[in-house]
C-alpha cells in the first residue's frame, strides 16, 4: 500500500510537470504570434506541442527543451500510474 501510494504520488509529480512544459510552450507560441485558444487547450494541446516543435526545428534545427520535458513527463506518468494500479491490486 505504501509503495502503490508513493508511485502514485511521483506520477502526480510527472503530471504537474508535464502541464508546466505545456504552459511554457503555450506561452512561446503566443509570443511567435500564434493564436492559443485557452477554452479548449486541454483538447488542442498535442496540436500546440507539435506546433513548438516545428517552430523551434525551423529556428534552432533542434527540436526545444520544452518538448522533451512534455513528452517524457506525460510517458512516465502514465508508466507510474499504470504501475500504481498494478501494485494496488496485489
């Protein structure tokens, strides 16, 4: 119980994370000029994460810190929670 507990505690983490890499990157868009529609940002927001790394390919030749925080964040909480529920049902 406790181990199920903290694992879901570090995916929590990972999650808070990951919509801290996507406020970043909302933010970086609007400064280029792109238009970021807040009341549906939960819904578009994989749409804004490819447009910050096509944005920052085409200015760095490299895609931005910001996108790998995003995605490696999201993944490992997803990991962590499905190992949480694993760890809970045993």
């Amino acid at each position: 119980m406790l181990m199920s507990n903290t694992v879901f505690i570090l995916a929590f983490i990972s999650a808070v994370w990951g919509v801290v890499s996507s406020i970043v990157m909302t933010s970086f868009l609007a400064r280029r000029g792109v238009k970021i529609n807040y009341a549906f940002i939960r819904v578009l927001i994989l749409k804004y994460v490819h447009q910050y790394r096509k944005i920052t390919m085409q200015e760095n030749g490299r895609s931005g810190p910001w996108f790998y925080s995003f995605i490696i964040s999201m993944n490992l909480a997803l990991v962590l929670a499905v190992v949480g529920i694993a760890l809970r049902m045993v």
